[in-house]
C-alpha cells in the first residue's frame, strides 16, 4: 500500500490501530525510524494487544538505539503474545529480545 494514501486517510481522521501499523511498518521498510515509531507507538497505544504492533515498535526502537525502550516494547509484545497463542511472535520477539540484551551486556 501507498504510504500517501495512508498518510492521508490519517489526515482525514480516519485514525486506527491497524492504519498506524500499516504506517509504521512502510516506515520501518523505508528507513523513516522516528516516523515508523511513533506510528507503532500509537497503534499499540490504540490496540494494546496487537502483538505484530509492539514487535515493530520493539524494532524501530531498536534501529534508533533506543535500546532500553526496545527491550520494555518486545517484553509487552511478547506477553500480549503468549497471552493471544502467538508462540512464533513469542519466539521472534524473543530472539531480538536476547540480542539487545547482549548488546547491553558488551557495552
């Protein structure tokens, strides 16, 4: 999907959890990092239990060295996971989330 198209259905009011995930997601593919966060910040902020949301937040947090703010996103996303059954988002998340943890730990 076209990333203007969405960027003006937001404009418009048509503000939604999945609009602001889709958004992010174009954003994080197009290298558009504070812009890919703040769209997943607010998808998992409009629909807390959207595991794919706190995973790509997780990532563009990531990408931007956020990483304290990265590990809190992946572990929400990881028990809204396990919460939903999601057990391949659990064990993506979960791989990220060791990485940054040994990055942290090197530092």
């Amino acid at each position: 999907m076209n990333r203007m198209v969405l960027e003006k259905m937001l404009a418009e009011g048509k503000d939604s959890a999945l609009l602001r995930y889709t958004l992010g997601t174009i954003c994080l593919k197009e290298n558009l990092l504070d812009a890919a966060a703040e769209h997943l910040k607010q998808a998992v902020q409009l629909d807390p239990n959207h595991s794919a949301s706190w995973k790509g937040y997780g990532t563009a947090l990531m990408k931007l060295k956020h990483n304290q703010d990265a590990m809190r996103a992946y572990e929400t996303g990881m028990a809204v996971a396990k919460n939903k059954g999601d057990i391949q988002a659990v064990k993506e998340m979960g791989v990220f989330l060791k990485r940054l943890k040994k990055m942290e730990d090197s530092a």
